[in-house]
C-alpha cells in the first residue's frame, strides 16, 4: 500500500525528531494497535525503546504467553512481561461500579510504568497505541449534547510527577488503518486479524463485583464462544465477540439435580471502526451449540443469553 508506506516513513521520521537520543517505555497490551506503535517506534529509534508488556490479570485464556511467544520469534525488540495480576486483582475485589474499575486499572498503569522506567533508569516517553476514535472521548449522537460515556484508560493526561511526555504515533488513524500498517511493518495475519480488546480486559466483561472467580469462569466461557467462531469460520468476519458473564444466578437442572449459576452473555458485532456496531445475526444452530458447550464445559455457568444490541443505543462492551 503506497500511502500507508509514505506514511510508514513520515511518521519514523516524527518519531525520530520527537524522540532524540531519549529513551522510550512502551506500554504493548497484545492488541494490534500497541503492537503496531511499538514496531514502528522501534524502526524509528531501536534499542532507545523498552516494551513492557503488563499482565493485569484481565487478559484472556493464554494471552500473555501467546503475545510475547509471537514478537520473540519475529521480532528482536525488548520486551519484558511484567506479572502484575495480584496487585490489580486485589485493587480490584469486589468493584462494581465501571467508572471506578477503569480509573483504578489506569492508576495502576501507571504505577507499574513508573516503576519500570525507574528499573531501567528512567525513561523520557511513554509511548501508546492510542487511536483517533479513541482521542474523540466525547460522543454525541444525533446532534444531541456531548457527554463522555466512558474514561479510556488509554487516554488522557499523565500524572505531573511522571515528567514522561507521550509518544503516540496512530492518533490520526482509524483501527483499518492500524492494520494496513501492521501489515506493511510484517505483523503475521493471524495477529492483525485479531479482534480489538480493551485496555481494561476482562474487568469490563465483569459487571457487579469483581472476583477472581468469577474472572476465572469468563476465561474459560469465552474461550470456547471463539473457539466455535474460529471452527466456524466466523471469526474474520464479525469485528469484535465476546463473553460477559452476569452478575445474576439463575436455576438450573443438570442430571438430576438442581443448579443456581451464573448467567453469561455472548456479544458479536460487524463494525467498521468501533464507533457504531451491528449485532452479528448467528443462525440460532450456532449458538445453541455453543451454548451447550459453555454450560456443559464451564462449571459456574448454567444458562446463556446472546446480546442482540447494536451500538447505538447499546455500546460494544458492556461497561
Ligand atoms: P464501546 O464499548 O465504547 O467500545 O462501544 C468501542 C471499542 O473500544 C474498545 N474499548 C476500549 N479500548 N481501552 C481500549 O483500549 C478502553 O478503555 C476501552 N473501552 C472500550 C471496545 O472493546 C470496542 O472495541
């Protein structure tokens, strides 16, 4: 792609002149956009840039080990996978409110990278895969007033204490851009294909109080529910599912006995850029297959619903 190499070249370039001879702390989620700011802030500087790679406990099945596995073996760039899922897990206990789980998980971000800049003996920026959709906080539908319907812990402002400036190289591109990006910089499909996940993780598919539980029964829910996409040959198609598990138990019958567990969502979305959304019509084989899969496999869950808003009204995630 022509442009996206010109633009490739202009923004090493920026990042060159922005950067100097400092050094640079790369917050990599796993997620295209980070992994396409860091590729491309490493073309630009090299060893000036430090990935970290911050497991908050919140990720999917496998996910940490999955992303790192994938750079170390087609990338050469430093890259160290902090475990920090206690920390984030006990701030998080027992947290309902979704403004108040966001807030915490960006504070303790930022702890963690404050830290690892001092481990490296400081870092002058901090680089993010922030995207243009996610600049614009604000959303106002049809004319109406603006209001923010949610903090991204990815945007904003750093603490002044943290004299770290921000490098964010893909502030002017929509998610399609990122991925002619990614592509153009030599990321595998299979990993610009992946769907978007949100900085905040699992806590978001988590209403009600969080638990380590509960975090552990979604796990499992939604690694069957992409399982089935996948073997359905769905995944490429739909822009973004997921589980959610309820906070809601509901009574059950297994053999014969009595259940009451939880109730879990499924969401599926056609998008083009996250800021409007479909819901995927599955055919109802499909989920009732893969609702008896979770229910049979998933022990905490005995009963499944499919979320059938689109965005507007609904919004993609949950919280
Ligand atoms: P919503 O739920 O606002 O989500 O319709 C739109 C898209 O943004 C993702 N999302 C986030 N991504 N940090 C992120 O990096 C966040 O705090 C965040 N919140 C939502 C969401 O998964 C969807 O793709």
């Amino acid at each position: 792609d022509w442009s996206m190499a010109a633009y490739r070249a202009e923004m090493v370039q920026k990042i060159r002149d922005q950067v100097g001879s400092g050094k640079v702390i790369c917050a990599l989620s796993g997620g295209v956009d980070s992994s396409v700011a860091a590729l491309l802030i490493h073309e630009a500087i090299g060893d000036q840039l430090s990935c970290i790679l911050v497991d908050h406990g919140l990720m999917r099945m496998n996910e940490a080990a999955d992303v790192v596995a994938m750079f170390r073996e087609h990338y050469n760039l430093s890259l160290k996978l902090v475990d920090a899922s206690d920390r984030f897990i006990s701030q998080l206990e027992g947290e309902a409110d979704p403004e108040t789980k966001r807030k915490t998980i960006g504070r303790l971000f930022i702890e963690v990278f404050e830290e690892e800049a001092k481990k490296i003996g400081g870092a002058d920026f901090l680089a993010q895969g922030t995207l243009y959709p996610d600049v614009i906080e604000s959303v106002s539908f049809s004319g109406g007033p603006s209001v923010t319907i949610k903090s991204h812990h990815n945007v904003g402002g750093l603490p002044e204490r943290m004299n770290m400036q921000l490098v964010e190289p893909l502030r002017e591109l929509f998610k399609d851009e990122v991925r002619v990006l990614g592509r153009e910089l030599g990321l595998p499909d299979s990993f610009i294909g992946r769907h978007p996940f949100p900085g905040p993780g699992l806590a978001i598919r988590c209403p009600g109080g969080i638990t380590r539980e509960k975090l552990d029964i979604l796990r499992q829910a939604d690694a069957i529910y992409l399982d089935e996409i996948r073997k359905a040959g769905l995944y490429d198609t739909i822009w973004q599912a997921f589980a959610v598990l309820l906070p809601v138990q509901t009574v059950g019958v297994m053999g014969d006995g009595r259940t009451y567990e939880f109730v879990c969502a499924l969401r599926a979305v056609t998008s083009v850029d996250g800021m409007t959304a479909d819901f995927y019509p599955y055919d109802m084989d499909f989920l009732g297959k893969t609702a008896t899969r979770i229910i049979n496999e998933v022990k905490g869950i005995n009963r499944v619903v499919y979320d059938v808003t689109s965005k507007p009204p609904g919004t993609i995630e949950w919280e």
